[in-house]
C-alpha cells in the first residue's frame, strides 16, 4: 500500500493594495529575502512534504519563476499556475494542477504565501488531523473582545471563549477539498476560507492549535512586526 503523502498549495496571487506598496506584497523583502520566498522555504524544507504548487497571478509567472523558485532552488515546487479573480478560483486552479500527482486520501495543505513563520509541529498536527479524514484548521483563540455591529450600533457580544481567528495552513484529503471546491463553483458560492467549504458540505472541521507568530503579512505593520520576528531567529535566515 503506497503512503499517504502531503503536498502544499501555496496562493499567492493576491494584489496587496492595503500594503500601498508599487510590487506585489509577496515580493516584499522580508530580511533581504522576498516574503514568499520565505514562505516557500518552510515547505521546501519539511521533509514532511512531497511537493509543492505556487498560485500567483499569470503575467506575474515568468517573474516568479525566476526570481524565487530558481533563484532559492526551491525543488519541490511542481508548478507555478495562474490565480483566478478570487481566493477561492485560486485554489481550485492549484487543485486541479495538482490531480496528475496526488491521490485522492494524499493530504494537501493550502497556506498563505504572505505567512513566512508557520512551524513544523504544526504542519505534522494539521497532517496528522486530516488524515483522519476531517479538515484540519489551524487557528489561535481572539484575544479581544469581539462586538456584532449592525449600521454602526452594536447589537451583541459573543462570549470571546468561542471565538477563533483562523490561519493557515488548513489541510484536508485532496479528493475531500476538491469536490468542496467543485460543488461551491456549481452552486455559485464563495467562501472565506477552504474550511467555509466543507463546513457548508456537511465535512467536520477541528482546530490545530496555532501560533500568534503566524501572522499573515497584509500591511505596512505586519511587515515592521515580521521584521521583528526575524530578528529573534538565529542570523535572520529563511
């Protein structure tokens, strides 16, 4: 019996119009080194991880080809594909890429190409989770207090001990997610997140406990907080 392997889909297409930046927020140096870059390095180096398929926007594939998947030999990536106009297309465009190499129970790990500080232990536990056959979020629990807010009034406060802020990576079963992501394009429904999917198709979604490092790297702040934490690993080295 083959074993069950795990690949990463890395989307990465996004404009980044809040960093106000003129390049593409991925191509930010993040310690010298552009922040996918960094990203893709984690994986790259797993040996928890068999492959790896980038997701950026088309015009930008030459670019990236060369400028980070060649430049850093970054071996494992498979493919570089085009995004689509939303998150969402971006990873179906990713999965269906993936289909000439992974089986249907191989586990695929979708996580933001801006999220450069994921660590191992919590790529093994969303391994781990997923293989038995649930979706496998990881998320840390808000910090503060949360208010529903309705034409500037505020209508409720939920009770802050159910509320999560999900991350990624967010894993499942490659046949699992796919036909998720099938089924929300035949019905026309868009999700927040690969987990909305399958929590929409009746699939059970557990949490991996998360880091507060792992931030996803959006705004000028972001970028000043990353930089901070590069300053405190061993060199600043990816």
């Amino acid at each position: 019996m083959n074993k069950t392997r795990a690949f990463a889909l890395i989307p990465a297409a996004g404009m980044g119009k809040r960093m106000g930046a003129s390049m593409n927020k991925q191509y930010l140096q993040l310690g010298g080194i552009p922040i996918v870059a960094r990203t893709l390095q984690v994986f790259q180096d797993s040996p928890l991880i068999s492959g790896i398929i980038l997701v950026i926007p088309e015009d930008e594939i030459p670019y990236c080809r060369r400028e980070v998947v060649e430049k850093y030999r970054f071996s494992k990536v498979l493919d570089v594909v085009s995004g689509g106009s939303e998150r969402q297309h971006s990873v179906l465009n990713g999965l269906q890429a993936l289909q000439d190499h992974t089986a249907p129970d191989d586990i695929i790990l979708i996580h933001d190409g801006v999220r450069p500080f994921i660590d191992e232990l919590i790529l093994q536990q969303s391994i781990d989770l997923a293989t038995t056959g649930v979706g496998a979020l990881v998320a840390v629990q808000t910090k503060d207090t949360i208010k529903v807010v309705h034409d500037g009034t505020v209508v409720s406060t939920p009770d802050r001990s159910t509320l999560w802020q999900a991350q990624t990576p967010q894993s499942f079963k490659f046949g699992q997610i796919l036909a998720a992501h099938h089924q929300a394009l035949q019905e026309g429904f868009l999700g927040t997140d690969d987990c909305s999917l399958l929590e929409r198709f009746n699939g059970t979604v557990r949490i991996v406990n998360g880091s507060y490092r792992n931030i996803k790297i959006t705004t000028p702040e972001d970028l000043v907080l990353a930089e901070a934490f590069l300053n405190q690993t061993a060199g600043g080295r990816p």
